[in-house]
C-alpha cells in the first residue's frame, strides 16, 4: 500500500523512478498474538518493560 503511494507521489512530482532506486521493507520480527484476547499480555508485557528500564536508569 505505502509503495504504491511512493509511486504515486514520484509520478506527480516528476521524480525519475528507476528500479534500483526503490525501497528495500524489512519487516521486524516481533512476538504476536495467536488469538485476540492475548494483545493485553504483550501491552502489559511491554508497558512493565518500558517503566521498568526507565525507573532504573536514573
């Protein structure tokens, strides 16, 4: 969807578009949930996470 609007955007500024010029996606691997009410744990996983770390830098 997002290269599609890059296209889009190149074609109407007038900006050249070559083949090599295109963006490379790299997708990060990340742990996700197996059902829907799992979402919670990784919220509050992450939440815990973030808190915790910033709790302990100072």
């Amino acid at each position: 969807m997002f290269s599609n609007a890059l296209k889009a955007y190149k074609l109407i500024s007038g900006i050249k578009a070559g083949p090599s010029r295109e963006p490379t996606w790299v997708y990060p691997k990340c742990p996700q949930q197996p059902g829907d009410w799992e979402c919670g744990y990784y919220v509050m996983l992450y939440m815990h996470t973030i808190i915790q770390r910033t709790y302990f830098r100072y």
